[in-house]
C-alpha cells in the first residue's frame, strides 16, 4: 500500500512539474514573439535560415525537439532566445581506418586498413541518441575490423576479401542504426605481412610454380616422343618420306638466316649413281678376265736360233752397202707369228 501511494505521488508530482514548464514555455514563446514584431524588420534576418538540399535542421525549442522532425531543405524559421538547431550532413562520408595490427586465429601477425563508406539516414536521431555519431561509428569500425580479422584464417584473409567486408558492413549497420547511421560499403585496402613470412611465402610459392612447371614439361615430353613414334612408323613406310623431311628442315633453317649448314648427305641419294658405277666396274673386270683366259689359250711358239740366220743377220747389219745376192742364193728371212727362218 505505501509503495502504491509513493508512485501516485511521483506521477503527480511530475504531472504539475511539466504543467508548469509548459506554462512557463508559452509564455516565454509569447515574449519571444513580440519581441520579433518589435524590432521587424530587422528580427527576419535572425528568424529566417536556410539549409542545403543535403543538409537538415534539427531544431530545439526550449531544449525539446519539436514535433515533425528534421527540416529542410529550404527555409525554416525559428523564434530568437528560445530556438536553437543543428545542421546535419547527409553526404555519405569516408572513413579510413588506420592500419589495425591483428593476430589471425592462425597465430600470424598482420596490419590491416579498410576503408568505411557511411552516411546519416536519420537526422534527428543521429543528434539525440549520440553525442558525435561520426566519431562513434569510426570507432566501432576499427573494433570491428579487428574482431573479423581475429576469427580468420591468414588464407581466408588473403583470398575471401569480399566475404569479409560484406560481414564486417553488416555488423557495423546493425550496431549504427540506433544512431542513425547508414553502412554503406566497407573495403579492406591492404594487408601487410611480416617480411620473414613473406619470404616463405614466395619461396613456397616458387616452388609450386616450378614443380608445376616440370610436370608440365614431362607432360609435353611424354607426347611429343608418342608423336615422334607415329612420325617413325610413317616415315619406315615409305623411305622417300625422310628424304623430304630433310629438305623441308633445309627450307625451314635457310629461310630464317643466310647461312652455310653443313649436314650428312643421306646415301639414298646417291644410291643410283652406285648402282652405275658398280655394273660398269664388273663389266670391265669380266672384259679383262676374258682376255686374260683367251690369251692363254693360245699356245706360244718356241724360237729356235739358227747359225746360218744369224751369221746372216750379223752380215747384213755390218755390211749394209753389199749388194744384194741373187734369188737362188738370197736368203728367206720370213718374220710370221714372230718366227725368223733362213733357206740356204
């Protein structure tokens, strides 16, 4: 019972406090206005302002908002001495978030920036729910961009840069719509390693890149040598078909340099020739063994010297101005088949 009657006095209380303020407040607001119907034309110049097509007044009257929010754009008109308002921005606005050292759920340290895009989508509840919004939300940004990093991975880190941002811009928008604030867009700028994990990294990496590389190269080995197989069995088909693969390697060398190229010259090539000079050697060798075999078959004669047939070649060498003998005693010397005979 006592509890029920302190409440009622306390409402009751309160009751005639805001009776009274409002009492108070209209006449404070009647004095207000006629001083401004006293000192026209020069009070318009201080009861009439202006705001921007992106900014709005917020405007307080006797320290209370008054009713129908923000105004503007254009202008409004407020009472002097009991009237007072505040501009607000509604330009999206950037936020560079200093670098935020952050030790990943892998134990590795990295400094990480981003960049916050944001904007105030309530006027009068950016200005009566926080004392500096812009201030409040810059701040949560870097806490919150430490407490994403710390929950991740260094590779999700470096390749999941979008999923990250889209998280950290959710949670900051959730947290910023009390105050007025609208989130826009968050982008992580860099993120810096250490340069000893740098180097590891790009050893590693290099090392992948080369081992890749000698697969790739066995690869291309291991089909090339199945073309060559093919190309062989091809060209063992058909013999000529190497001959024309060497003057296409000719044609295709000679028509990058001019140059002097010195190859084994194939013997196919000259296989005809060969063959010529074999069949004509062999001719001469059987014309020759068949002379030989004809000449001794033939028998040879034996010359016997005889004393009156030589006497009378001695006489006739020594004697030559001798005159000749008679037919019936003139000698017959017949040289026939290499035979000398003398007839007395």
């Amino acid at each position: 019972m006592p509890d029920t009657i302190s409440v009622i006095d306390t409402r009751r209380i309160n009751g005639d406090m805001n009776h009274q303020a409002s009492t108070c407040g209209k006449i404070l607001i009647f004095l207000s206005v006629c001083l401004v119907i006293l000192t026209l034309p020069f009070s318009l110049f201080v009861c009439f302002k202006v705001v921007q097509e992106y900014e709005r007044a917020v405007i307080f009257r006797l320290g209370r908002l008054m009713q129908g929010g923000a105004k503007g754009p254009g202008i409004f008109f407020i009472l002097p001495c009991i009237d007072s308002y505040a501009r607000v921005d509604l330009r999206t606005r950037t936020y560079d978030v200093p670098p935020q050292e952050v030790l990943t759920k892998d134990s590795v340290t990295v400094s990480v920036d981003a960049v916050v895009y944001y904007r105030v989508s309530n006027a009068t509840v950016s200005i009566a729910n926080v004392e500096n919004a812009h201030h409040s939300t810059r701040l949560l940004a870097q806490t919150t961009l430490r407490n994403t990093m710390g929950t991740q991975h260094l590779h999700e880190i470096l390749s999941e840069r979008m999923t990250i941002s889209d998280t950290m811009q959710v949670q900051l928008d959730e947290a910023t719509d009390a105050w007025g604030i609208k989130v826009e867009r968050v982008e992580i700028k860099d993120v810096r390693l250490p340069v000893q994990l740098q180097r590891a990294m790009a050893a590693e990496a290099e090392a992948a890149r080369e081992a890749r590389a000698k697969v790739i190269a066995a690869e291309g080995e291991q089909k090339a040598s199945r073309a060559l197989r093919e190309a062989s069995e091809v060209i063992g088909d058909s013999p000529a078909a190497l001959q024309l693969r060497y003057l296409q390697t000719l044609s295709a060398i000679s028509a990058e340099k001019n140059s002097t190229i010195v190859f084994p010259l194939p013997i196919d090539l000259i296989t005809y020739f060969l063959k010529s000079n074999d069949a004509d050697t062999i001719k001469t060798a059987a014309n020759t063994a068949q002379a030989i075999a004809d000449r001794e078959a033939v028998p040879t004669p034996i010359i016997v010297p005889s004393t009156t047939a030589a006497a009378a070649a001695i006489a006739a060498a020594t004697a030559p101005m001798v005159a000749a003998p008679s037919s019936s005693n003139a000698n017959n010397v017949n040289h026939e088949n290499g035979i000398v005979t003398a007839a007395m």
